[in-house]
C-alpha cells in the first residue's frame, strides 16, 4: 500500500462520515481491503468493510473518538494510522 486519501466530513450526534480510496505506487485502486477501525483506547472492535472495485471505502454515524485504522490486504504489511474525529466548532 502506497497511497490512502483520507476526507473526513465531520458533523453532530453521530452523523460523521469518513471515507477513503485504498491505491498501489501507481495510482491503480486496490479491491477489496479489508478496513477496520478500532477504538484507540482499547483495541476494541468499531466496523470494518472492503474496498470497492475502485479502492474506495466510506464509514458513517462513527461516534466522535480516537480510533485506529487498519488495512489489511494480502500479501502486503498490514497499514494502521491514528486519528480523530472530533466536534465541529
């Protein structure tokens, strides 16, 4: 994994959406990642999904948080990176 894009909208009472596009060195989308997000705090479990054919993923209603995300594809170093998500101002 070379490359992951990030947006983050953020929003109130449990309406925060993230989503990302999983690709190679080469810009070419990679399918079907697994991509969990757990609880920075814990380890502990929140959802997890697969990229689309376009190496896209998105994730709604997530709690405001910290949280680790995890991409894991075969035949590849697992990937993690802290984030938040936190309170419009």
């Amino acid at each position: 994994i070379s490359f992951i894009s990030l947006n983050r909208l953020f929003g109130q009472n449990n309406t925060n959406i993230m989503e990302g596009r999983v690709t190679d060195d080469k810009n070419n989308p990679i399918d079907l990642a697994l991509i969990s997000l757990l609880s920075k705090q814990d380890s502990t479990y929140i959802v997890s999904d697969y990229t689309d054919l376009d190496g896209s993923f998105e994730f709604t209603k997530l709690p405001l948080g910290n949280y680790v995300l995890q991409i894991s594809i075969l035949g590849f170093q697992t990937f993690e990176s802290d984030f938040s998500i936190e309170e419009n101002e």
